[in-house]
C-alpha cells in the first residue's frame, strides 16, 4: 500500500511538473480512444443494420427463377425456355436432402385491388404457407397467415401488406373485411406487421397480397409459377444445395446442370458471407486508424516518461544504493505510464459512450444502424491500450532500472 502511495504522488508530482505535455499526451490518449471506439460501434451498428434490412426479404432464403438454356444438351440446342410447376417445388423438397423448406410462387402483377372506391395496383402471390417462415412474413396480432385448410379447400382468403392496408382501409380495422381482387371478393384474414426491407424481387412485401397457391390456380387459371424459394437446411452449405437443384431440374427438363442461365438462383446466404468478410475488413481497417491515433498518444507518453527518467536520475541513484531492486524502478515506471493511460483512456471511454447515446436520438438508425459499443469493442481497445502502454512504457522503465548507480549519485 505505501509502495503505490508512493508511486500516486510521484506520478502526480511529475504531473505538475510537465503540465503542458503532460496534457497533450493525456488528450492525444483520450482521442485515439474516442477514434478507436467510435468508429468501431458505428461499424457494429451498421453491420447489425445492413443484416436486418438484408433480412427483411428472409434469412439464408434462395429464390430461383426459370429462364433459357446456353448450353447445348442431348441433342437439343441453345435458348429453350424453361419453365416451373408448382410439383416442382414438391420434388426439390423430397429429392434435395439440403432443402429445408421450399414454396412456388405465382404472381399476378398489377392486379387491382380494391374496397369500395379506395384501388391500388399491386402484386398477387399464390404461396404454401410456409412462405410466412421463410420470407419474414409476420401477421399482426388480430390476423393470421395462410393454413393449410386454406390451401385444401382453395379457400378465398388473403393476407395484405401494411401499405396496401393503408391505402384501402386507412387506420380502420381491415381483417374480417373484404377486399376485391381483380373483382373477385377475398375475405382479408390478415395484415402483414411493418418491417424493414432493403431488397426482394417484383415488389415489396408491404405492397404485395398474399393468397393461397391453390386458390391463385383456380382464379387466374394459371398453369406455370413465377419462381420457386427455398432455404437450406444448413447456409454454409447452400452452394451445394444449388447445384443439387440445378441437378434434379436439369434432369426433368433436359438441360445441363451446369448452365446457370436455364435456372437462375439468387441465395441471399451468399451476401451474408459478404456482409461478414466485408465489415472484418472494414473493422480492421477502422481499429487500424484508431490505433495509429492511439499510437501517436503512446510516443507522447514514452517521451514524457523519459523526460521523467532525466529528471530523476539522482534520486533513482540514491534509492539504488540503499537496496532498492532494479524490478522496483522498473514496476514504479510502468505504473506512472498505465496511469497516464488510464486516465486518458477511460475520459476517452465515457466521452465515446456520450457519442454513442446522443447518436440514437438522430434519425438515421435506418440507414447507418446505432453504434454499440459491444463487449468486442471494448475488449479490442483495452487489448490495443495495453500494448501501447508495454511499449510506452518498456524502454523508460528499462534505462530507469539499468542507470549505473555511481553516474546517478556524480549527477
């Protein structure tokens, strides 16, 4: 206790002694722990942001659409169309072992939707009620999502967007409501809950009504789906699983499984193994510029501290010869230096969490996300700060320990 009594007030009277440096030094720390931080919660934050926006079409969901050979195959040439059924997406789901769940989609774009004299133009899917699960469609709590009773007995029941609910029924109540759909009546069962989406194909889930596939056949009269989705039962392995498809459908329509352009596949897994070496990268590139910032903090500290060194060296010389160890000089050394770097760090710490608080009352969480400083975070720059005090602190404490104590006393 004496020991660090007495290592606090020297450390505090070298303070008073280099006020000037002293506070660079200490203001240098705490904004390379500001830098530091920050930028690495607004890296946290937007990476946590861009995966919910990205999510908001299905997580690890592929959606794969039909189009035309361009390779030759057996005897048949190039540019066939190729064509999906709805019992295609019943194959995929028995003869792909890696598919987890899967779901045809007919579309009708543009059909008109209308309650009384409120219309809007907007697409219809025809969808397996697992659709819900794997598109992050979630009903609000008064409505639920297609059944399979609602599949069996082609039933004309629909689920709607939120916009599309806006539109026709403003803030009055919309399920247990009728809705016509290309002037055939559908009984609205529910209302899609509001949420974030940055990509999906044909139209936004909030435009979009969703009925029964079965229903959607008999209706339209269609024959063909637009598209077939599906997700792995395992994402790291969906590149597997496409070409397992591409396979199977490769064998019922004659084409060659290789030929990506017959049956185009768009996995969004894939740009979540974007999203994680994107942000690795970036996140090391944004802790590199705080660490060169806090580095720059760290050579005021070592300079400081072999001022101090200078300064002291008679009393280090005295205290030598009365039988102080070399381990002693070199501990008390270090200490003034973590102390130095302490202070600056942790007024770094609250100054960045200040930061981070004031940020989630500006309105732009839907595009950059909200800082966090995470444990991550924080781990990394106390790892970061620790070096820099080894080295800012090392050669300092070393010559301190090493002077010759005969030259110390002749000073």
């Amino acid at each position: 206790m004496d020991s660090l009594r007495t290592t606090i007030t020297e450390f505090l009277r070298d303070m008073r002694a280099q006020k000037l440096r002293t506070f660079l030094t200490i203001f240098g720390i705490v904004w390379g722990t500001v830098a530091i931080v920050v930028l690495l919660a607004f890296g946290m934050g937007f990476k946590r942001q861009l995966a919910i926006n990205m999510h908001g079409i299905g997580e690890s969901v592929a959606i794969m659409f039909p189009g035309r050979t361009t390779k030759p195959f057996e005897g048949f040439g190039t540019g066939r169309p190729v064509s999906f059924l709805e019992d295609d997406a019943r194959l995929l789901g028995t003869q792909v072992p890696g598919i987890g769940r899967v779901s045809p989609e007919y579309s009708a774009g543009d059909a008109q939707v209308r309650v009384g004299e409120n219309i809007t133009n907007t697409l219809v899917s025809g969808i397996y009620p697992v659709y819900a699960e794997m598109r992050s469609i979630i009903p609000e709590p008064a409505g639920r999502f297609i059944d399979d009773v609602d599949m069996k007995d082609r039933k004309r029941v629909a689920l709607i967007g939120d916009e599309v609910k806006r539109i026709l029924f403003g803030e009055g109540e919309a399920v247990g409501k009728i809705v016509m759909v290309d002037n055939v009546p559908f009984l609205v069962v529910g209302v899609m809950q509001k949420k974030t989406q940055s990509s999906s194909y044909n139209r936004r889930d909030q435009d979009r009504v969703f009925i029964p596939a079965s229903t959607f056949a008999s209706v339209f009269g269609a024959v063909h789906v637009n598209n077939i989705i599906y997700t792995p039962k395992d994402p790291r392995q969906a590149e597997q699983v496409q070409d397992q498809v591409r396979t199977i459908l490769g064998k019922k329509y004659r084409f060659d499984p290789t030929d990506r352009d017959a049956v185009w596949i768009w996995d969004t897994s894939m740009f979540d193994k974007f999203i994680f070496y994107f942000f690795l990268a970036f996140n090391l590139f944004m802790g590199l510029i705080g660490s060169f910032t806090l580095g720059v903090g760290g050579i005021g500290v070592a300079n400081i501290m072999y001022i101090v060194v200078q300064e002291r060296v008679k009393e280090i010389g005295v205290r030598r010869a009365v039988g102080a160890r070399r381990s002693s000089i070199l501990s008390q050394f270090f200490a003034e230096t973590f102390f130095i770097i302490a202070i600056g760090s942790m007024i770094g710490f609250l100054i960045a969490w200040g930061i981070t608080i004031v940020m989630r009352y500006i309105p732009i969480t839907e595009y950059v996300g909200t800082p966090e400083i995470s444990v991550t975070v924080a781990l990394a720059t106390v790892f970061v700060l620790a070096m820099i005090g080894l080295a800012a602190g090392l050669f300092p404490a070393r010559r301190a320990a090493n002077l010759n104590v005969v030259e110390c006393l002749r000073s």
